[in-house]
DNA sequence: CACAATAGCGACCGATCGGTCGTATGCCAA
DNA sequence: TTGGCATACGACCGATCGGTCGCTATTGTG
C-alpha cells in the first residue's frame, strides 16, 4: 500500500462511492467509468477496480448510498410527525424541499436510474425497482394508517410519485423554480 | 451505389432514423451507435454514418422522429375536439392510451430523453427541452382557452405532465397496468 | 455516350471501455 | 525479524466507440 495506510481502505473506498454517486447523478450509472473516477480521484484505474471487481458492483454500490441519502433527506424528516396525514404532509414537505435545494446535482437520482434502466434486465435494474417499490409501499401505508385516506391509499401514493418525478424534471430541463411549489399544493390536494 | 437505387437514398436514411428512435426508447439516445445501427440493418458503418456525418445529427433527427409520433398519437386525436375543457380532456385520454399501448417499447420517448440529457449541455438537450416547453405551452394554451380553467391554467399543465410522468414510470418499472388509469383519474381532476 | 454527383463500402485511426495480470509497498501477527 | 496479506500500481488485453479516407458502382444530366 504505497499511499495510504492500512486502515484507510474503507475510506478510499467511501470516497470511489461518493464520486460514483456524484457523477452518476448528472451522468447517469452508465456514466459511471471505472477510468473516469479513477482520473477525479487521482488514482490508478485498477485501484478503483479492485474495490468492487465489476462496474455492476460499483453501480449498486452507488445506487445503494443514493437511496441512503434519500431516506436521510426525506424519510427521516417526517418520521418524527404521527403516523397517517401528518406524516404524509411532512414527507410532502421534506420531499419538495430536497427537490428545491437540488441535493443531487443532477435532479433526483432514483428518478435518473429509474429512467435509465427501466427497460433493462439484471441486478441493478432490481435494486432500482425495489428502492422505488419500498418508498411506495411507505407511501401507502402511511396512508392507510389514516381511516379517511385508507380507500383512496394507492391513488394517494400514485399521486404523491407523480408530482416528485414532474416537479424534478420541470426544475432540471426548464428550470422552473415554481415546480417544487405546485408539487407540494398537489401533494396536499391528494389528500383531499 | 452498389445495393440500392439512387432514388432509395431517402429510403435508406429513413430506415436509419425510424431504428435509431425504437434503439433510443430502449436503450437511451445516447445507446445510439452507428455500429448497432449498421449492424441491425445490415450495412456497413460508414454507410450509416455518411447519412448525418455525427452521432449528434443522427440523434437530433431521431429526436424529431420521436416528436412527430408523439404529435401524431396525442395530439391529433385531440385537436378535432372544441378548445378549453373538452380538447383537455381528449388529450388526457389520448395521452394516457399512448402509454397504456406502449407506442415505444422502451415507454415514453421524449421522457427518456429528459431524464438522459436534463443536466448536459448542447443542441440534443435544447431540442428535449424545446420539445417539452412546446406541449406545455399547448396545454398552458388550451387551458387558458376555457375561462373557468384560465386561473389555474398553469398547474393544470403542471399537473398533466406530472401525471403522464408518474405513468410511464409505474408501468415500465413497477408493471403496474392501473397507472394510466390513475393518470387520467389524476388529469380529470386537475380540471376540477 | 461521357461525366459529375452521389450512395455505400472496407479499411483504418486514436480514444476509451471493462477487466486482468504481475508486482511493489506497507501493515500486522508470529 | 520474518512472512503473509491486503492495497494500490503500471502495463496490457480485446472490444467498441465516433469518425475519416479512398474507392467502386450507379444514377441522372448534358
């Protein structure tokens, strides 16, 4: 190990990841080269290589810290309000605000890998499709858990994905700051 | 010209251009190679190549290819109805039997190409995003057409494309057949 | 019938891709 | 102190990328 030490490897190796997840933001996870880290890093390309042996590995790994961050950014916000309507208010909130503040460079990335692999086969189309299927079951349980929102749950979680993916693609390619606002009102109106 | 006749140039170039939008829907437009082509339809690189002389141009003229498809499958059964409410919802219906039929295997064209091209620069990406910017207008317009739906006329447009956006996603990576019933639940009553 | 224009071809270019290999270096345990 | 293990390295592999070049074969025109 010329550079650095010994217990650093894990560290090296968060590093490749964040980079990964940065680049595949705005790239996509087909962008994503072990080359092209390799260079932001200021390292051999078969350093980075080493870490995950595929460059599938590397995008679930990428994929993996992207889903961590959305939990972190919009779940956990909201879970501290009750279960049902405050809760999905909260989650309303915090997913538009994370939209608006732009935590990813390149516009929410699930939805980027949603687009990209969505009619693709293998492993990293399935961790994509499970992390949206996770969030949407969130969805519809919270709404359950509210007797006057439990019959219209699917609809309401429908609604919900639906104004995230059209208030991130109406900041990202038109750049209309005013997204974020009507995502939010119609988020609200879902819930009746 | 040793295959085919001098009058079949056209031909030709159109064959190129109808393989590169069914190659973009599924596999991004940037999946678009002038070997793949050349391949597929059994000719040789250069032969691709010669029609549009960069990967740019092929992907513009693919994109506009797209475009066309998309105007003729949603727009047109749309425009023989009255301006206002009733040429909103006809687009709602138009719009939505699009996805359900999955006009393009890879789900909506001009989606994809949002997602891919949303955080580059260039003439590709300012075609999407022309593209995207004229169908909202359409609908700011038809909106604004109806004097009942002119003060919400931009969170109706808002709203339509959300909807059609949360569609196509729940139906190319979830399976899920009920999103564009959803939808044009979700239109209906964004026209309130 | 001659001739310019054109469609398509095969060969080739440098760059980059994902990935492998052997090797040098540094840490820790015996 | 020595030996094993893990990390990172440079060099290299075949494949594919976007794109160029010179050539042939065919066409419509003079």
């Amino acid at each position: 190990m010329p550079r650095s030490s010994f217990a650093d490897a894990a560290r090296t190796r968060d590093a490749i990841v964040q980079r990964a997840m940065l680049v595949a933001s705005t790239e996509g996870l087909e962008g994503v080269t072990f080359g092209r880290l390799a260079t932001d890093l200021e390292m051999s390309k078969a350093g980075v290589v080493g870490h995950f042996g595929t460059k599938e590995a590397l995008q679930l790994a990428a994929l993996e810290r992207a889903s961590e961050v959305f939990t972190k950014e919009v779940w956990e916000p909201a879970a501290a309000a009750a279960p049902g309507r405050a809760r999905l208010v909260a989650i309303a909130e915090a997913w538009t605000s994370y939209l608006r503040r732009r935590v990813f460079p390149g516009g929410c990335f699930l939805t980027a890998a949603s687009c990209e692999f969505d009619d693709r086969e293998g492993p990293v189309r399935d961790a994509v499709a499970a992390a949206w299927r996770r969030w949407h079951d969130v969805l519809v349980r919270e709404a359950r858990a509210d007797p006057e929102l439990a019959p219209r749950a699917e609809q309401i979680a429908f609604d919900f994905l639906a104004m995230a993916q059209g208030a991130n693609q109406a900041l990202q390619l038109l750049g209309d700051e005013t997204a974020p606002r009507r995502a939010l009102d119609g988020m609200r109106r879902a819930l009746g």
